[in-house]
C-alpha cells in the first residue's frame, strides 16, 4: 500500500514534466484499452487524459517484472479516483450541437460547475460525456439566460446528476476557492441575448471569459464597466454577427477564441466574424469541428485537445 502511494504521489508530482513523452503512448494505450470488455467490472468514468498519463508513469517507475500487475490493480482501483488526485484545473467546452455547455472542474475535483446545459436533443450525449468524465455530483449549474439552446436540459441533468444550487440571476459565484465573476452590463429593457449572464474566471493564471449569447450592445457596455483582458474567450452567440465586435476583440486581447455551434441555417460561425478573428490573428477553435475542447491548466500554461486535434499549448500572456 506504502509503495502504491507514493507512485502516486510521484505520478501527480512528476505529471508536468513528464506528459510530453507520454503523449503518443497513452493514445496508444487508451485505443488499446477499449478492446476490451469488462462485462464483470463497473468503473465510474473512463479513462482521461490525467488518468492515463498517471497509469503509464507508474508503469515506467516500477521493476519490468511488476509492471503488468501494477498496471492493472492501477486499472480496478486507482480509475474511479484519480480525478480527485489530479492537481490540474480543466475547462471542457462540451460539444452541445447548437447550444453551449460549459464544464469547469478545480484542481482535485473540489469543485465542478456546469456552464449551461445544451439543447434537450444534445441531453443525451452530454449526460454520456459528463459521465465519462466521473461526473456525477455538480456544485453549481449556471443558466445563463432561458433560451433552450442553453437551459433545455435543466430537468434532465437534475434527474442524472446531484445538483447542488442551480443560478440564473447576476451573481458572482465561489466554490472552493474557484471565482465566477458575474460581468453586470446593466442593460435594461435588453433582449434575451443582451440580458444573458457573463462570467470571467481565472485558473493557474489563466484567464477565460464567458460571453453567453451576449451581443455587441452587452460588449459595449462590459468594455466601458471593466477591465476585459483575457486569454480566452468563449464568444457571444455561437459565432454570430450580432456579436464579436471589431472594438470588442481589440480590447480582450485574447489569444484563443472558442465558439459553441453545431450544424445550423443560421449561418452560425458567420464569415465577417472568423474574417475579423484572423485580422486580429486571435486563433480560434469550434466544437463543431473539434467536438469537445478540454484545456488542461498547468501553472503559467494550457494543454488543449479535442476530439479531433492533437495537443497544443497556450501560454498565459499580457
């Protein structure tokens, strides 16, 4: 038991400085892994990406002639729980179709929050990957706005999962040390969009901002209130025109952009927005094409894959 914990121990410690190398294999060994059927054994969850990388580092610390059953006591027992020993924030920006669903998960599991919930056709397969992701309890779900692109799975998300506190009104919101900050555009007599909920945070310095399906009047008005200076940021209504200003991607100075759209007749990430993200050179990704978006946040960077994408890295900036 002494020799299993302190693998741990050196597997949380060693994780930064020895996830490069390990990328390709634990790919390798996750697609392996799914061969297999264990008909007798229910895991909460599934294999993620801290997960995997934790097996295979204790894998290489531990004598040849142990590794195989290491590997595999680590495979039963350690999977359910290593979420809650893994020291890295993450965000994952879920592909919710055309809608937006947002996860945000502390450092140690402490603290998980639901940004929106997807449109009820998308309830589905959202509850599916939170499950995968050994989500089964949420400490806050916020609403940005009623629209059902956004809230539509309110009832079935409170039947799949323990839901702490549900908010939908203009509230900064804690949680274990993490900060929501609501960004109050006090816009009166707005439209749904314009009176959605905006929330900035900041994870190991790395700071995201939150734009709902807020437009260009909600931009305007943020950009006179406060500071909006960020790293990246979710935009405003799926990509549309009616938001992502020209003055507005000035000001964030933001270096990647996440847009949450699925396939629509509305034009939706529209051609004058991506046109202005690369004058900017803001780079930018969408759930449509990468599925979901989970960024890894060590001290002073990101690690970012999707779906579809190999591992990038985001530096904090400004």
């Amino acid at each position: 038991i002494l020799m299993m914990v302190s693998a741990v121990f050196w597997s949380t410690t060693l994780l930064p400085l020895l996830a490069y190398p390990a990328l390709f294999l634990y790919r390798l060994f996750n697609d392996l892994l799914g061969k297999f059927s264990f008909d007798t054994i229910r895991l909460i969850g599934t294999m993620n990406d801290f997960m995997l990388i934790s097996v295979f580092i204790l894998f290489m610390l531990f004598p040849r002639r142990k590794r195989v059953n290491l590997s595999m006591v680590c495979l039963l027992f350690l999977s359910p729980f290593l979420v809650y020993l893994n020291p890295f924030p993450q965000v994952v920006f879920l592909n919710a179709g055309q809608g937006d669903a947002i996860l945000i998960r502390s450092a140690f599991a402490q603290c998980t929050i639901l940004l929106d919930t997807g449109p009820p056709k998308e309830a589905a397969n959202l509850i599916a990957t939170l499950r995968s992701k050994s989500v089964d309890h949420i400490d806050a779900l916020i609403l940005t706005h009623p629209d059902a692109d956004h809230s539509g799975n309110l009832e079935s998300f409170s039947t799949s999962f323990r839901i702490d506190q549900v908010i939908i009104q203009r509230q900064d919101m804690e949680c274990e040390g993490l900060l929501m900050k609501n960004l109050d555009a006090d816009i009166l007599f707005g439209n749904a969009n314009a009176d959605a909920l905006v929330f900035a945070t900041s994870l190991n310095r790395m700071r995201f901002l939150f734009m709902a399906d807020a437009d260009v009047k909600t931009e305007d008005a943020l950009i006179n209130k406060y500071d909006l200076t960020t790293d990246i940021v979710k935009l405003g209504h799926h990509g549309s025109q009616s938001a992502s200003s020209e003055s507005f991607i000035g000001k964030i100075q933001a270096r990647l952009a996440i847009i949450s759209v699925g396939i629509n007749h509305y034009g939706h990430p529209h051609s004058s927005v991506l046109n202005r993200l690369e004058a900017f050179r803001l780079a930018y990704l969408t759930t449509r094409d990468e599925g979901d978006i989970t960024l890894t946040l060590f001290p002073g960077f990101a690690l970012i894959n999707s779906s579809k994408s190999p591992f990038t890295v985001l530096t904090t900036g400004h």
